[in-house]
C-alpha cells in the first residue's frame, strides 16, 4: 500500500462518529479498523501491536526476599521472553525492571505470544503471576526506542491486568480476528484510562487451560502466590491451611500469626466479582454528575475499581463519597429509634466476639 492510498483511508473515516457504549456516562469514540490504518506513514511511523508483560507479585517478593533475588526471578523472566519473540516475529523495545516490552508487527502473532507467556512461564513459577496488556496502533521509532500513543495506551492496559491475565483492546481483537484465539476473547466493557481522552473497549483472554494465578492461595507474609503443590512450607492455624513461599515466611507467620491474618478484617479480603466493580463505577459517575469528583479524579478512581481484587480495593476507591440514603420503611417508622439500638447492639456484639477469637 503506498501513501496516497492509506492517506485516503484514514480520510474516509468520520471523524465524529461515536458508539453507544457507556462507562459511567463517558460515551466512547467509534475506533477505525485495523484494515483502515496505515501500515507504513512516510519512513517512521508504523501500525504494530505493542506488548506490556510483567511480573505480578514482584514488589512484594522484592520486600520479603531482598533485590537479590527478586533481580534473579526478573532475569530469568526476561530471558525466557527473548527466547520466544523470534517465533513470532517480535523485537524487545526495552526492559523496565520485572517487565519487558515487545512490538510485534501482527497482532494475531501479538496474541499468540501472550497467551504462550502466561501459559508456559506461569505454569512452571507460579509463586509470580504473569500479566500481560497490549494495543495496536501508529507509533515513530526513534533509535532504539518506540513513542505514540499506541504504547502509552499498551502501558495503561497492561496496569488492568491481574496475574494470570491477557488483557487486550478493541484495535487488537479487530486485527487478530484470523487468529484462532479471537474467538476466545471476552469483553470486559469500556474503561477509562488515564491521559486518554475517551474510554477503550478492553477484552479478556479466555482460554481453556490458561494459568490463572488468582485460583492459587497467598502467602499471608509477602502477600506472593503459593502453588500449594510448590510450597516450601505449608501451616496448619486454627483449622486453616496457609502455604508459604520460603521457610523465612513460615517462621514470620508462627512467631506472630495475628499480625497476618486478621479475623476482622478477613471480608475485606474476599475477591470481588465484575459485577462489583460495575456498582462502584456507577457510584462514582453519579458522584461525578453531582460534581463531587472532577475529571481527573473520576479517571483516577475509575481505573482503581476496574483494577481492583479485594473488598478493601473497592473500599479505599469510594471511602469519602456518602452512600444513598435508604429510605425507613413506614412500619418501622414509630418503632425506628429501637431499631437502631438493636444494631447498635449487636454490631457491639459481633466486635466483642471478633476479639474473643483473635486471643
């Protein structure tokens, strides 16, 4: 395709054209197909798919085993990486500490590789989860280096992803559609990310067999996944079963096992469903249109719901916005000050037992 020809595709696309899709009252912007794009602009810039792969988990294996080791496992990571890129055509961009960064020029191969990823090293370490997040899109290479929007987006998806998840964007799944894994992609909604001005359309890799690091339990020491199978040590507390990482984590749970595993607050530990983070969001779009919130922070917020795993996550996202108020029912109306009493009461109740329990 020469110039003037893909100059006059991307002409051909209506600028203002807008979806129906919602994400807390942002309506999101009609993306142009890959086939529309521009494969070569000039002599630099390039459509490519740009891959974000990462370490989850690696800050919390750096405190609790030292940057020693966790500057081992991130090496070993990247080499493993590099040893697959020639079978799909891909080049290394950069490494940034745990994650490496890959452009791939087809975005079917740019999938495949991903999955590969999580797939093989995830099943062999699965003390880290592996997360991934790519976009396609028009970038300049400068040196070395490669700079657009396209890796900025790239950067933001991979943020969305857990360990154990493929996280793509609309542009991808439209340009790997001849890949067999398109069918297996699942869309998540659009989201709103940081400095972009309109919400993508991000999907979720689907795939039978896939690692997923979130079904393994957690080290309650270093906070690492643990495949119980793996374990260096696993305890046996109060009728429950913790598996630990290292012999060092073991020790620190024994000596002082309440400062790990808080009864309490053990809701706040429970994972939370999509289902969740849609309420949350809506809760913050209303605190938006009430102006509560302003643009920045809506972003912001946004991307703290979608990203989150636990109640807790959900909690430290809304904290200062007041809750709808609920209407008292009119039976209850004379009777309302007792009532309130009896909650009072029994929330006392349910305190005092929490603390019987933690002796």
């Amino acid at each position: 395709m020469d110039v003037k020809t893909a100059l006059k595709l991307v002409s051909s696309y209506p600028s203002g054209a807008v979806s129906t899709g919602r994400c807390g009252g942002v309506a999101t912007a009609a993306a142009p197909s890959i086939d529309a794009m521009i494969s070569v602009v000039g002599s630099s810039a390039w459509v490519s798919t740009f891959v974000f792969a990462d370490l989850a988990g690696y800050t919390a294996l750096t405190e609790a085993h030292g940057d020693e080791r966790a500057a081992q496992v991130a090496a070993a990571f990247c080499d493993e990486l590099r040893a697959l890129l020639a079978d799909y055509g891909a080049e290394e961009v950069k490494a940034v500490g745990d994650a490496l960064i890959v452009r791939v020029p087809d975005a079917g191969q740019a999938l495949e590789l991903a999955a590969r990823i999580v797939g093989d090293f995830g099943a062999r370490d699965r003390a880290l989860g592996v997360r991934v997040g790519m976009h396609t899109g028009t970038a300049v290479r400068r040196g070395e280096d490669w700079f657009g929007s396209a890796v900025n987006v790239a950067s933001r998806v991979a943020d969305l992803a857990h360990g154990g998840e493929v996280i793509v964007t609309g542009a991808t799944r439209d340009g790997a559609a001849s890949s067999p894994l398109a069918a297996q992609l699942v869309s998540r909604g659009p989201r709103i990310l940081r400095h972009v001005p309109e919400a993508i359309e991000i999907f979720v890799l689907v795939q039978e067999g896939l690692y997923d690091g979130r079904g393994l339990p957690v080290d309650p020491v270093c906070r690492v996944t643990v495949d119980p199978a793996a374990a260096e040590e696993t305890v046996v507390w109060r009728g429950v079963e913790y598996h630990f990482c290292s012999t060092a984590c073991a020790e620190a749970f024994l000596e002082a096992p309440t400062h790990y595993i808080r009864t309490s607050g053990s809701r706040a530990l429970t994972l939370v469903s999509d289902e969740a983070r849609e309420s949350v969001a809506r809760r913050l779009a209303r605190a938006y249109a009430k102006g509560r919130i302003d643009t920045n922070e809506l972003e912001r917020r946004m991307e703290g719901a979608w990203s989150a795993r636990t109640r807790a996550d959900l909690q430290a996202v809304t904290h200062d916005l007041p809750r709808r108020r609920r209407g008292v029912p009119a039976w209850q109306v004379p009777i309302y000050p007792f009532v309130l009493m009896t909650r009072a009461g029994r929330a006392r109740y349910r305190a005092f037992r929490r603390r019987r329990r933690g002796r």
